[in-house]
C-alpha cells in the first residue's frame, strides 16, 4: 500500500513539500489541506500587485490548484481548515469550509506548514472595514478591491518594518498621501545609523510622512488618533509583525521554540517523530551562532519546505541554516542585510568591528555612478565576516548576495577581501564595493 | 638608511605596489618608472570614455601624478622608459624621455609591471593613421580626437573579444556604422552556445554587423579587405588581443611561464629573489586547477599589484588565485562569467556537466520581469561547482559573484543551491536564478 502524506497549509512552504514529496515518491499519495481559496502564491509581491493598475491576482500565483492536482498529482484541498492533529492515531480532524462538515483522515507522515499571522495593536477600530492587514492573497486582493472601488485619497500605515516601508511607496504609487506611524524610534532598528538615515530621507524625498516613537491610540471615523498626532486616513494598513500559526502543533503536544514557533531539527522534524514543520509556523537555525531564531521570509520557507518534504519522503538532507539574508526595495532604493547586525553580534558575544563605506556603483569615467553605502562588520577574535547592510540606488540588492555567500562559508574578512570578482566599469569600480568594505575592514580588525 | 624599492610601470599594479610599499614602510623610498605621460587609470572605463560626448580623460585618473608625488610621497617618473634590468648589480637603466638622457639606479627591491601590448594583425596597413589599437590613456585620446576632428562614419572592429564588443556598443553610442570582423567562427567562444546566441542577437538588434571566421588581408585607402567582404573605414579598430611584455624580465634572466608571462609564486615574487612581478606581464594561479594561467585583467592586476607590494615590503600575503571572473555590458545586456567554461573543465580533467537555465529576473507579480540565461557547470566526481555564464538586461553583472564567490569557496553545487541568499520581489524570483541553476544542476549530477 502506497503511503499517505498530509500536508497542513498550501503557500510556500507546504507547496514545496508536497512537490518534493511527489516527486520522490510518485506513487505515494499526497494531501495538501488549506484553509483559503488559494495555493502557492507569492505573497511578498503582493504591494506590487496592488500598485500596478493592470496588476490580476493570477500573477502571483505560481502553481494553480489544477495544475497541482492534474499534472502534479497532489490532492489540494483548499477550503479546508484543519481543527487538530492526534500524532498517537497519526489522524488530522479537519472541517470542510464550504460545506461545513468536519471529518478526519489518517497519516502516515505529515508536513506542518502553518504559516503566520498579523499582529494588530490592541487598540479600537483595527476591525474597520476600511483597515488591513496584508498577509494573505485574500487580503491583497481585498486592499485592491478597497482602493479600486473607494479611491481612498490618504493611507496611514501602522508600522515601519518590511512591509509597511514596500507598502509607502505602493499607496504613493497609487497617488494616496502616505503617513507612516512607527512606536520604536526608527525604521529598520537592527541597520546601521547611516543607512536608516538613507532610509529616513529616502521616505522624505518621496514625501512620506513618517513618525516614530509613536503610539497608536484608536482608530475611529477614519482618523488614526496616536501619540504623534492625529491622522486621516481613507485606508489603514496594520503591518505591526507577524506571529508564527502554532495552535495546532502545541495542541497536538509538538514542543515549541523560545522563540514561539515550532521546534525542528535540521531535517525540520519535530519532537513529534513522523512530523515535520516548516515555513512562518518552524524555526530555523542561525548558521553562525547556531542559535534557533525565527524567521519568516519567503526564502527560507521555500527552502524549509522543500528540505521538510524530502525528508518526510525519506531523503536525508539537512537545512543549513540561515544568516538572515533580506532586502527591500524603497521606491528608487534598494535596501539590503545579510548576517548579523553590529548589536546581534555584541549580544552574541563576538567582538565585532563594524565599518561604513561609501563607494560608487561604476568605475572612473564611467558616466552614471551613485553611491552604495555599505556598513559590514567583523570579529575581532577570529578575523570572521559576520554581517553587512547596504544601501543604493542600483547594485545593492544581488550585491548582499555576494557577502552572504561568504559569510555562509565563514571566511575571514581577509580572505574575502581577495576574492576574484568580475567586474566592467557600468557595473562596478575595479575593487568591487564590498571588497572595498573588507579591505577597510579587514584594516580595523587587526 | 631607507630601502629603495623601485616600481617599473605606473598603471593599475605598478601603483597599487608603490602604494602598498609607501603604507606599510612610509620611511622609504618608491620610484616609480612609467613610459607614458599618465599613472593610474581605469583602461577598462576607455570606451564609455569614447562615447561620452562630454568625457574627459582626467576622469580616468584614479591617481594624478601631484596626489601621488605630494600626498602618497610616491616618487614618480613618467616619460621614464626603462632599458633594462641587472639582478646582479640591483640596478635599473632607464632613458628619460624629454631629455633623451640614459642614466641606472639601484634598488633594494623590485617591482615589475609593465603590462601588456597590443597585438597586431601580421598585414599591410595597421600603421595607417585611421587604425587604432585601445590599450594605454594615449591610445584612448588619440581615437577620442581623432573621431571630434574626423568625425568618422563607419568603423571596422578587428577581433570580437571584450574590447571589441565593448568598442561596438561605443561606436553605435557615436552613430558610427559598425562593422565587426572575427576570425573565429564566434564572438566569445569559450561561452556556451545559448549565451552566444544572445551576444549575436544584441549585436544585430543594435545594428552592428558582424562577420565570423573571416581573415582580414589588408587595410588599405580605408578599406578593411577581409575573407569576409571589403568595408569601408573611416576608422579601424584593432581588437585582437594582448601579450604581456616580458623583454625586460627575459633579458634579466626572470623565467617565464608556459603562457609566456612572467613565472610568479604564490607572494608574487619571481624566479630572482627580491624582484616582484604584478598585473598584465605576470601569470596568476588558477585556484580550482593550481595551473599557472595568464588573464590580464583590471581586477587580477589590482590584487597582484598589492601583493607583489606588501611582499616586497616584507610582509607575508599570497594571492589566492583567479578563477577567471569577467563580465562586460553589451548595450542593453550584462553578460559574466566565472570559474571553467565547459571546455577549459573537460581539458582540465574533470567530468563536467553543464545546464543551461531562462530564469526570470524578478518575482511572479512584478511588472518588469526579464529573462536572465544562466549556464552553470558542475563535477560529476565530486560534486563541485566548477562554472557559471550568465546574459541578460538586468542582475547579472553582480550576481555572477554570488556565484564567484561560493566557487572560490570550492563549495558543491547542492551545498551552494541551499544558500541563504536574500530576495524580493523586484530583484529576483524567490529562490534566486542562480539557486534554480544550483538546483537543476544538482539534480544532474546525481
């Protein structure tokens, strides 16, 4: 008899699984339980769609439930909210959304992929219709479907970290009058001073408005009351973090993290022998303090999923880990980090240097050049590259890249400093920026 | 009493060792030797030069020779031509140019790079005063007047190597008819035949004709007569090919390698103690083969240069090697690459496998996505990354060293294609092209 994989949610990282697991074992049979109306989408391009007038929903969608079904052989079933999973019957109770009927099925293995959920401040007025949070293609698509049918003309977005910064500028796109409201004292706390300023003029000089140290207090007839003043706001975006979708792994007796989300090993199998988690609801490993952290990005989802899959289909594979590599796009900014910030590595207890450089996206002679800064940090003790954060208007976001490769392998900033990178005179200067940064770097470290 | 260490060439090695030497022993005394007139610029930035209607030589200049002489206390001597080299004597016998005066120096040690020359087809009519090679600052402005005052139509590009490309996009840039003639049956050839396809694609959809294994027999009354057909020339570009110049060091009785440049170990230094060689007249080590290669490039020579220097200072730094990283922007198009062709992988031993990837260059969802073409070879025996070439309109002038920079590492392609790489949807798919190459190649190499 062939074996029964459950998958619990069908985004990114349950997707991934199932696939895998498909494809390892293609006669097993693979059920993918999710509770929305959509599988496999990318959910981190959702403030493009929503910008883009002639943005369809469809677009973000990488694998279609027919697809999936036809030529994947996955049994999707979407509308389907699973209610509790019994690791000793190996059963997961789950209710037909549609339908209302609740029903249950053994498995042989199965895949936790949960996800998150948004935050809200607990405050009154977050269940306006006129305020969201934007999470799920559902949600995306409700935003859209807002803005399309009340031309709301102001948005005050609640909230200063990856989302509300890529959603400033998709309502500014859109014409609306933004107004960000942040309660730390600063966006992107964990960067650099010089690259936040970078940031803050960046929101400036596309006038966003942007207040910090700030409380929201209520929300009530459109008017976002806090502690920096009181905001008109035609829409309201909550974008105040995430928490990992955990209730049924803990119900189910699946030890949690300190860091709240599922505990996994690195072949993201739970306490639970047979379960697997992965994605926004599992924890990762930071690969260079090999400290359990939590996070959520789409990267590592997919990489956790997959990883997760094959190893519920009995591969062996380890995940690696990850260094927390992230980016954002700011309007004409590209805003990147990889590794560990300059406080992560002092709480660490390293005895990091941290540099700041400013260097040119081109060479001499070449006619467009803009500054990238870049600020990257070393340890003292053993010479090793630990972290970097960049900001430009071009040659940032695949440059991190570059970095994080090298801080994966653990080389010294030494070592990295002469690494044999290409370089054309468009592209870069003869020493590549962030070989510029090493060679700074690697002088201080001495 | 001070050492004297005397540098022979002013460009892009021979300053990066005076610089060295005067950081680390500010007390002694740096002579450098330069031929030409100017130190220290970008030759690679020469055709954006070209093309720039408002370009000015001095925008080339990394270094001038008063910051050298006043702030680096570098003492420089252009128009200086040297004559030759007594190991034996530690002596140096030079002619300064303006007077025509021969005089020698002694050295404590030495430095040599002198760079590389042009090649010249063995034809009639390469001395014309229309044909041109773009090798020093002179040859740059030279072809820059000479296009202001004879304001030239058509050009012929001899050689479809990276200058040649490069001049083709630089000429189209100044309205010039373009014509180019290869003897090879293909521009780049070491490329795989997909990212060929697209060179040949750009250089047509930009209007620039372009003829392969054709012979050129003779230039004469601005005609290029070639086994290809006869064009007319208002300007010819000679583009085929460099060779380091070694006289010096031959006459010394330096070694030289089988490449025919100048035999270096891992610290620079030649077969004669104390006398160092750096850039485009000495080799480099290949780090994935530990072959001696010659690849006289910008980057490579910067390094060498700092190398060379510190050693020759006394401190103790070894090159750690080229893996042939270049890229060039053809119009509209990045195109890199890094590491072993497939060829150079087969020759050198290995079992290479090759894929060749179409990638997006931006998330499902995002408005402006474009193809980026990645071939990427691995090691069918241990698993290792061995190459990688990539073209396309966007994100591959820096991603290359993402890939750069985990083949330094020796990583294998499945250990690579798990890398915590950041992304968003602007920038590239969710896992990165370059993670899909990794991935697909993985599968391969099973």
């Amino acid at each position: 008899m062939s074996e029964r994989f459950v998958v619990i949610g069908g985004i990114a990282a349950g997707m991934s699984a199932a696939s895998r697991i498909k494809k390892v074992k293609p006669d097993s049979e693979v059920i993918v339980f999710e509770k929305g109306e959509y599988i496999s989408y990318g959910a981190c391009s959702m403030p493009y769609y929503i910008s883009n007038p002639e943005g369809d929903y469809r677009d973000l969608i990488v694998l279609s439930v027919d697809d999936a079904r036809e030529k994947r052989k996955i049994d999707v079933r979407t509308n389907h909210f699973v209610l509790g999973i019994s690791p000793t019957e190996k059963r997961v109770f789950y209710r037909e959304l549609i339908s209302g009927k609740e029903k249950s099925i053994n498995y042989d293995r199965l895949v936790i992929a949960t996800g998150a959920f948004p935050v809200k401040p607990p405050v009154g007025g977050v269940d306006e219709d006129y305020v969201f949070s934007l999470r799920t293609l559902d949600d995306g698509i409700k935003i859209k479907e807002f803005i399309n049918e009340k031309k709301p003309r102001s948005a005050v977005i609640i909230g200063a970290g990856y989302i509300g910064l890529e959603m400033a500028e998709s309502f500014k796109e859109l014409g609306l009058d933004v107004t960000i409201v942040e309660m730390l004292e600063k966006p992107m706390p964990d960067y650099n001073e010089k690259i936040i300023s970078t940031i803050l003029q960046t929101l400036k000089e596309n006038g966003v408005k942007a207040f910090f140290n700030a409380r929201v207090e209520r929300i009530e007839d459109n008017i976002v009351y806090s502690t920096a003043g009181n905001f008109r706001a035609d829409i309201v975006l909550l974008a105040t973090g995430i928490k990992p979708s955990v209730k049924l792994a803990k119900d189910a007796g699946i030890e949690l993290g300190e860091n709240g989300a599922i505990a996994v090993d690195s072949k993201m199998e739970t306490s639970v022998s047979g379960i697997y988690a992965a994605g926004d609801c599992a924890e990762s490993i930071h690969r260079l303090t090999n400290r359990k952290v939590y996070v959520p990005l789409g990267t590592v989802a997919n990489k956790h999923g997959r990883i997760a899959g094959l190893n519920a289909a009995r591969e062996t594979i380890r995940f690696p880990g990850v260094i927390k590599s992230a980016e954002f796009k700011l309007f004409d900014r590209e805003v990147a980090r990889c590794g560990l910030t300059l406080r992560e590595a002092m709480e660490e207890g390293f005895d990091p240097v941290e540099v700041s450089i400013t260097a040119s996206s081109s060479a001499h002679g070449y006619r467009h050049r803009y500054p990238i800064q870049i600020a990257m940090i070393g340890d003292r003790r053993t010479g090793k590259l630990l972290g970097a954060q960049m900001i430009g208007k071009v040659g940032v976001a695949h440059r991190i890249n570059i970095v994080a490769t090298a801080i994966f392998n653990g080389n010294t900033v030494k070592e990295f400093s002469m690494f044999d990178l290409a370089y054309a005179p468009p592209f870069s200067p003869v020493w590549d920026p962030v070989l510029i940064a090493a060679n700074v770097l690697s002088g201080k470290l001495k």
